[in-house]
C-alpha cells in the first residue's frame, strides 16, 4: 500500500504549526510519506511577522529525513483559507489520486497515518464513501457497538482525506444551492449531525462564509455519500484558543479528547449508520434545545423565501 500525500495548510501561528509538524513526523509511515505545506499570504501588517515565523520554521525542515520529501508553497498574497485548500488540494489530488489534509492546528496520534491511509486503501472503492475523518468528537456510543469506525453525513474540516474522484466536481459557488431549496430531505441529511450546517451553507451563499468545508459536506451529502469516523479520535485540536479564523475558546472543552484511546489496529470494514450514534453527533454539534429551534425557524423562512423567489 502506498501512503497518501499528506497536505498541510498553515498561515501565522508557529508554535502550533511546529507542535502539529512533530507530532505528524512521529508518526509510524511518516518517513515514507510525502509533505505538501502551503503557506498563505499575510492578510495585513499584523499578520506578516507570524507568516514570517512559519516560513522561517517551514524551511528548516524542508531538507529533514523525517518525510520521504517536503514541499513548500508560499502564496505572494492571502487567499483566504478556503481558496488556499480548494487551490492546494486540487492541484495534488489531480496528481495522486487521494491525499490526507491536516490544518496547522490539530496534533496527531502516532497510529493516525496508519489508520488514514487504511481507510483510504479500503474504501477507494466504495462510492458510498465520500471522506475520511481523523478527528472524532467524544461521544456517548451505544452499549451495543462494537465497531472501531462509524459513519455520518457530516464531513469533518480538521483533518480528514478522499480521493481525485469525489473531490472533483464540487458546486465551490453553490449554483445549484437550489437544489437543497427544494428538497426538505437534502436539508435533512444535511443537519442530520447538528443543526448548524444548512445555515453555514445558506450563509455562503449571501457572501456571509469563507468555508470550503461545508460547501465540500453539501457535495457529499448531494451525492448520498457518508464520513467515516475513527471511533476514538487521532487528532486533538489545540486550536480552540481564539488564535484561528475560526475557533473559539469556548469550544476547547467541548472538542477535548484523549488521544491514548486512538486504536492502534482498528478493525477496518464496511460500516452502517447507526441512528443512536447519529443521534448523539447531533446533539454533540447543535449546541442545544434552543439553538435547534431557532436554527429550524430560521430555516423554514429561508426555504420558504427562496422557493417563492423561485
């Protein structure tokens, strides 16, 4: 079996990308994997120097033996972390035909490349299949599940993987957004594991986003492909402290894991939902009762608004 590139996206924090660096090298399989890093551009004065530092970092370990090859791409100008993924994982998965993406922020198990690239290996076959989580939140499973991996229709933005194959042909303006519209059970799929999706979704759509994820989850979910999720974690997110684009400090406890529960060998096979686990991911990402409804009434005038426009 051969590795999967491993593609990171970094901007201006050092320090996590160096503790996200050491803990993906030592990882069994990473001397026989190749390294993408994709530098963004500074967005403003206050941002460069951080830049700066990551470059400066990114280049000592170019020439290291900790990987079978490093390569290093750095942006003239900031793209913006969502055309900075669509850009870098197009351009390597037209070449390889799949590959893993790890954000700069999340710390690796060492069985993660392992699992990865078996889950690859496995399921490349397997249409139902649409991605590969490396993160799984900690949830209450039912007493009765045995399996190591589970599957849902949330696709997972921290480090995850697919193939040239699902990848391509993803509506990346939402031209067929629609589609959704018109389909109470798309929108269903959609906010199956939390509530918050169709809004981020409709959100993009009004110029309101920047998310690549959630727009590549809708393509998933168009195509009634599922995620398939470790069912303890092999990334721990360090980046719930306010210093990302996008995380909040508030969700540091809520995302916490224990990476010493990652399965060395999990058992790898073919997997179905499983509604009680569905149930509890859902639970997991709609923040609650409240936030559920207001998110549902908020949905139902935007579908309703829509479909009369036409």
């Amino acid at each position: 079996m051969n590795n999967a590139p491993v593609i990171m996206f970094v901007y201006n924090r050092a320090d996590h990308f160096m503790l996200t660096y050491k803990a993906l090298a030592a990882c069994r399989g990473a001397a026989d994997t190749e390294l993408f890093i994709f530098s963004d551009g500074a967005k403003n004065e206050g941002a460069a120097e951080g830049v700066r530092r990551v470059r400066e970092a990114a280049q000592k370990i170019k020439n290291s033996d900790d990987f079978k090859a490093v390569e290093i791409t750095e942006s003239k100008v900031n793209k913006g972390l969502a055309r900075s993924v669509i850009d870098g994982v197009t351009r390597v998965i037209e070449k390889y035909g799949r590959a893993i993406i790890v954000e700069d922020d999340c710390v690796a198990s060492p069985h993660f490349l392992e699992y990865m690239n078996t889950c690859l290996e496995y399921f490349k076959d397997d249409k139902l299949i649409g991605a590969i989580s490396g993160y799984a939140p900690a949830i209450d499973f039912p007493q009765d599940y045995e399996k190591d991996i589970f599957t849902a229709y949330r696709s997972c933005s921290w480090t995850w993987a697919t193939w040239s194959d699902r990848w391509q042909g993803v509506d990346w303006e939402l031209r067929e957004m629609k589609d959704f519209y018109k389909s109470p059970k798309l929108i269903g799929r959609l906010n199956s594991n939390g509530s918050d999706r169709f809004m981020r979704l409709y959100r993009q759509t009004r110029g309101n986003g920047s998310s690549w994820s959630v727009r590549f989850g809708a393509h998933l979910v168009k195509n009634g492909q599922l995620t398939v999720y470790p069912r303890y974690s092999y990334i721990s997110n360090i980046g719930c402290d306010e210093s990302g684009v996008h995380s909040r400090n508030e969700d540091a406890e809520k995302m916490k894991v224990d990476l010493s529960k990652a399965i060395a060998q999990p058992e790898i096979e073919a997997v179905a939902l499983n509604h009680k686990i569905q149930k509890a991911l859902k639970k997991h990402y709609s923040y609650g009762l409240l936030s559920e409804a207001k998110r549902f009434a908020a949905t139902a005038f935007i579908v309703a608004k829509e479909n009369i426009k036409g």
